[in-house]
C-alpha cells in the first residue's frame, strides 16, 4: 500500500525536487545560516558563563560592610563653613553583626552568609616579608561563599588554632611548603607565628600573593576586633537579582552594602555589549536567510509559471497553489535547521580541540543544548514561510489563462 501525500505538500515537493540546483543553493544558505546562529548563541553563553564564574568564583556576590566615616563640617560664627581634611578610615566592625546576618540569611535568594574578619598585614620568613590581607574566616560558612576546595592545590581549606591557609605564590614568593612556619606582623604592634596547613591556587596573582585564611577568632584577636567582623559575605541563588538584594539590605540596615554587579561595572557592561553584539549578528543572519529563501521562491514562481496555469485550470484553487509555496519555505527551513544544528555541532567540537585555556583545558565544550536547537528549528521555519509568503501570493494570484500563455 503506497503512501499518497495531498495535493499541496505532493507539488511543494516535486518543484524542489525539479530545481535541484535551486534547492541546494536555498538549503545550503539556510544551514549556513542555522549554524551560525547556533553556534554562535551557544559559544557565547559558555564563555560568558565561564567568565562569570571565574569572577565570582573568588569573591561573594554581595558584601555588607560598616559605612565609612565622615567628618561633620563645623561653621564659624560668620555662618561661613570651615575646611577640613577628608576624614582617614580605620578598622571597624559592623555593629550587631548576627543581627544583621540573620535578616541578611531570612532574605529569598540569600543562600549563605559568612562573617569575615579583615585586615592589613605583613608575612614575614627569615628576611623576606610580603604584605597580606589577614582573613579571619569560619572555614565550613566560608566554603558555601568561595568554593575554596576547588582550588587547593596542597593540604585542605581548614583553618584551626593557628593553622593558616596561603595562595600559591605567597608561598612561592616565601619559599613556604605545607607545615612550615611564618610569621605575621599587624600595624598595631601584633604578631602570630603560623603553620601553613594548606596551599591554594584561586587564578589570580594578586589574590594568591595576599590572602591568608586564619580562624575568626584569631583575626578578631589579631586585628583588635574582639568578637567582631569587618564584612559579612553572601551569595544568592540568581546571580543576577543580587543588585536588588543588596538594594534591601542597604535600606533595612543602614550599612554600606555592595553587589557584585556595582563592583564589577565594566565586566558587566561587557557582557551586555558581547550579548547586544550577538543579537545583531543574529538578526542580520536571519535576514540574509530571509531574502535567499524570498529570491529563490520568487524565481521559482516565474519558472513555474505554465505548471501553475495549468494545475488552475485544472480547478486549483487560489488557497492550494498558496499551500504549495508555503510549504516549500517550511520544508526549506525545517530541513535547514536540522543540517545547521549538526553542522553548528561539528563547529563546536572542531574549534574546542584548537582554542584552550592556558591549563590546557577546552575553552568551551562542544554540546548543544536542547533549548538553542529548538530556537534555531523555530526560527528557520518561520522564516522559511514568511519569506514564501510573497512569491506564494504572486503564484496564487495568476491567471490561468495569462500564465499558459507566457
């Protein structure tokens, strides 16, 4: 028993058949097309979503702090204001801080809060010293903030009695190994002897080269911050909605509290103009696409001229020939989409062997993701048929009589 297909669908595909030549131009412009869009759409959301986490994969997404001080101008008898120097900020910490960590870890989206004592210091072993910033951290709270265990390269994040936890090239610049000693020095006259108990590499030089996990204890002791923090650390669930967080948190607190978002402006900015960029190129592609589709079916139209007089005169109707076309368009950009999506694949897999990050991993992995092959077969088909439509109602609108005689 054979298939019969109807009258539309059954023509649409015998012209593209006939115009082999026309249809591999037509279907070779659309998968190109496809691909590009795919490609591009997915290798954009991977490295943007890599720089991201790079960025926020050492530092919390929101940071409240005490609010910095200011000096009260004082006005002369004359009523004239007198000039005083800016007001130099010292050490403090935020007053109530477990008050303000519970209504900060009530908030939705808060995912964690850690308190963080911080401070200036001096690393110091034998007659080579290094500046640091000492941080007082409670090392389970601090995990959820900074996923620390990623990135040690010797020992474990742990922090205890005066265990100390050290980047990279601190111990470099110290020629300091796991178990040995250094000692740190604070501007107020403190210092504490500690044991390295663990090595870490974050990828970033300046914070390897500064940072020193201590307990919280020992850094409130240290810093002459007795049981106090300078900062409280949070992460939230969407990394976006952490400007208006920190927006609430500003306004039920009356503290200075930042979001990644405003500490990171420019990366920010960068990110929308990468996304705006992408969106053009995607709306000039889809419009090539477009007109390729449009400009063939129109040829077509004129081609077919005599068949489509004669299939009138034969009783079909205006709305049938109208099918035929638009069918074409759709097959065209159905057809197109499913090559592009494999040929977008190919790309991925291709250009992820060649371009690799330093440490020799891919920079981006080669898969599509579902969303953004539906997107493209979406999109490829409603082009195909909305550039079918005008060439479709030239076809449809013949005269039979007009048409076989041409």
């Amino acid at each position: 028993m054979t298939l019969r297909l109807p009258f539309a669908p059954l023509v649409a595909l015998r012209f593209l058949r006939e115009g082999r030549m026309q249809t591999l131009l037509i279907l070779a412009g659309t998968t190109g097309g496809v691909a590009v869009i795919v490609f591009l759409t997915q290798l954009i959301t991977q490295l943007q979503a890599q720089i991201v986490d790079r960025v926020l994969g050492s530092q919390a997404h929101v940071v409240i702090r005490p609010l910095e001080e200011a000096n009260r101008r004082a006005f002369a008898p004359d009523g004239m204001a007198t000039v005083v120097e800016p007001r130099a900020q010292r050490l403090r910490s935020i007053d109530q801080w477990e008050s303000v960590a519970r209504l900060a870890a009530g908030l939705p989206g808060v995912t964690a809060v850690s308190p963080v004592a911080t401070g200036p210091a001096f690393a110091t072993r034998g007659q080579a010293n290094k500046s640091i910033a000492l941080m007082g951290v409670d090392a389970d709270r601090y995990r959820r903030i900074v996923r620390m265990e990623e990135y040690m390269k010797a020992g474990r994040f742990a922090v205890d009695g005066t265990r100390a936890v050290i980047g990279a090239d601190l111990a470099t610049d110290l020629g300091l190994r796991l178990e040995d000693k250094l000692r740190v020095m604070l501007p107020n006259g403190r210092d504490e002897l500690l044991q390295v108990g663990g090595i870490f590499d974050i990828g970033n030089k300046d914070l390897n080269r500064r940072w020193v996990f201590v307990t919280l204890p020992l850094a409130q002791s240290l810093l002459d911050l007795p049981g106090g923090v300078s900062n409280l650390d949070l992460t939230v669930a969407d990394i976006f909605e952490a400007r208006p967080i920190a927006e609430r948190l500003r306004g039920a607190t009356g503290l200075t509290v930042d979001s990644w978002m405003e500490t990171n402006a420019q990366l920010l900015a960068a990110l929308r103009n990468q996304t705006v960029s992408n969106n053009l190129i995607r709306s000039f592609v889809v419009l090539i696409v477009a007109l390729g589709i449009a400009s063939v079916l129109v040829v077509s139209v004129v081609q077919k001229q005599k068949e489509i007089g004669i299939l009138r005169a034969m009783g079909a109707r205006r709305g049938m020939i109208l099918q035929v076309f638009l069918i074409q368009g759709a097959v065209v950009g159905a057809v197109g989409s499913v090559l592009g999506s494999a040929l977008a694949f190919t790309l991925l897999r291709v250009f992820s062997s060649i371009y690799r990050n330093a440490d020799g991993s891919p920079l981006f992995s080669p898969q599509l993701e579902l969303r953004f092959i539906v997107m493209a077969a979406l999109v490829a088909t409603a082009v195909g048929l909305l550039s079918a439509l005008i060439p479709a109602r030239r076809a449809a609108r013949m005269d039979p009589v007009q048409a076989i005689r041409a």
